[in-house]
C-alpha cells in the first residue's frame, strides 16, 4: 500500500519554504527583538508538520540571534483555544504571528485587521489582507509524481491515502496523486480516509488498516522594514520548495525516467498536473481539455478527479 499523509508529505520542503517565506533579507532590528510567535496544533517533535514549520524559524533565530525572540507554542487545537492564544501573545508584545494550521485562518485574520502594526502569517490559508499573508507549497506537484511511483509499484491497481480534513490543499494533492497514477496505469483507483485530525497517529494507523483490508497496496524583513504587504506566496518544484528526496529502488527504471522528465517539466513550468481534459469524480467535466486551472483555483478546489473512489465529506 501506498500511505500518503500530510505530516510525511515532504516536511523537509515545507521547513525550506517557511524559511523562505520568513527571512531572506532581514532586517535588522535598531530596538527590541521582534517577537515571532508560532502557533501549531500538533506536537513539535522529530518529524512532521509542526516540525517542519518549526525548523523554518531555526535559520531565522541563527542568523540574527537577540535580535529575534521566538515563542514555539504546540498543541494548540484550532477553534476558541487557538484564538484566545494567539490574542494573548500579541498582547503580550509579539508583533509577528506565524498561524501554523488552516483551522487558525478567521481568528488570526480578526488579529490582523484589529492591528495594523502586527504581521500574520498563516500556513495553508487563502485569506489575504495588508498584514496578514498565506503560504503553503503546491504539494500537488510533488503527489503527482508519486502517485507515479506508486502506480508502477501497486499490484493491485488500488491506492490508499489517510488524510487529515477535507480542505483544498489535501483534496489536490489527492487528486493529482491520482492523476499521477492514472498516467501510469490508467485504471487506477484511490480510497480515502479521512481522520478528521492534524494528528493522530492512532487513527491514522486504523485508517491504513483499513485501506489495506481494501487491498490498497502501495516574511520577517519587510515588517522590521515597514513595508510588509500581505500576499499569498503559493510556491512549488520551481521555487525549490516541493522536492521528493528519495525515491524507492523498486521502481522500474522507465517509470523512473519518465517521473524526472515530468518533474523537470513542472519546474520549467511546461507541464501542470492540472491540466485537461480532466474528468470529475462524478463524470463532469473538471477541465477542459487544453485548459489548465490557476492558482486561485487549485486553492479553491473542492471536488475530486474521476479515478478518487471516496466521496468528499458532507
């Protein structure tokens, strides 16, 4: 069985872009340190989303030291709890916010829009205002090379993914996972479990029991400048930000060939996972052949390609 899942979907990627995102030209600091304050709503630990998000801070804290004072606050589920925190620590003198999960999105932006002289960063979100800014990497050019790879490995025809929540971000990158696949195998099939849950290892755990039982196999410089403007930066292979960094040796040598030539497509922007005819699940058209979706709506997106054998949730 292949098990995709949010938290082992390229963390190393998602700590390089955050770390892009927050400081490739600091400023420094004449005053006191800025304070940045992230807020996750899993644990930080060794690997995975929290994680990553974390070690996106860590080149920020070497390069400018006491000029920066970093709060990591983990385990913060999202809804009244979130806000309340988020509120107290930019009361508290942090004018840097980093809203490290989707469900962080309405009560960060209310921070932003009471505060001017606060930035807001915020993982995974679509929201934009003056000092408030979204980010997330474009996972779904990653997944569709792997739902390669695990195309040219199943022996079943039969994939399975564990994900969080149904949101745009892992609703596409299911899709082009299975899009990937069905360039490999055209008869492809993907089930979906969704745990309802950023973290939660024991139901994920179920969910890929379950999937197998289905014979599934296989931005700190411009506020300390003054001039921060909000705006989504939606980065990907180009940006050096989606990177698969190992690749199973199983995998036949013409496929692999084939997953590099369409990975440096991607890069040079001559090829989108996206792009039609793309069937919906319900047999209507996603996108016209020929035409390929933009951003905006790839971060829209909420319904899933022909070849995704579970309904999205009500």
């Amino acid at each position: 069985m292949t098990k995709l899942t949010r938290r082992n979907l390229m963390t190393a990627a998602a700590a390089t872009g955050l770390a892009g995102v927050l400081g490739s030209r600091l400023a420094l600091a004449a005053d006191a340190p800025l304070g940045i304050t992230l807020v996750v709503p899993s644990p930080i630990g060794d690997v995975g989303w929290g994680h990553a998000l974390a070690a996106g801070l860590e080149p920020i804290k070497a390069a400018y030291g006491d000029k920066v004072k970093v709060t990591v606050l983990e385990n913060i589920a999202e809804g009244p709890d979130a806000d309340r925190i988020m509120n107290k620590t930019v009361a508290d003198g942090n004018k840097f916010l980093v809203a490290g999960s989707f469900g962080y999105q309405n009560g960060a932006l209310q921070i932003a829009r009471r505060d001017p002289s606060v930035t807001v960063l915020h993982a995974s979100g679509f929201q934009v205002a003056p000092n408030f800014s979204p980010f997330a990497a474009k996972y779904f050019q990653g997944t569709y090379l792997l739902g390669m790879a695990a195309a040219a490995l199943s022996k079943t025809g039969k994939l399975g993914s564990v994900s969080a929540f149904a949101i745009p971000e892992l609703i596409t990158s299911i899709n082009a996972f299975t899009l990937g696949a069905q360039a490999v195998k055209p008869d492809i099939e993907v089930s979906v479990v969704w745990v309802n849950s950023w973290f939660d290892p024991a139901k994920e755990q179920e969910a890929a029991k379950a999937l197998i039982a289905q014979k599934c196999d296989v931005m700190v410089d411009a506020h300390l400048a003054g001039t921060f403007k909000g705006a989504n930066a939606f980065l990907g292979v180009a940006d050096k930000v989606v990177e698969v960094v190992d690749w199973n040796s199983d995998i036949p040598a013409d496929v692999m060939t084939k997953i590099k030539e369409i990975e440096a497509k991607i890069a040079d922007g001559s090829f989108s996972p996206f792009t039609g005819p793309i069937a919906k699940a319900d047999g209507s058209e996603g996108v016209a052949s020929g035409a390929t979706l933009a951003d905006p709506e790839i971060i829209a997106m909420n319904w899933h390609v022909k070849g995704v054998s579970t309904p999205l949730p009500k």
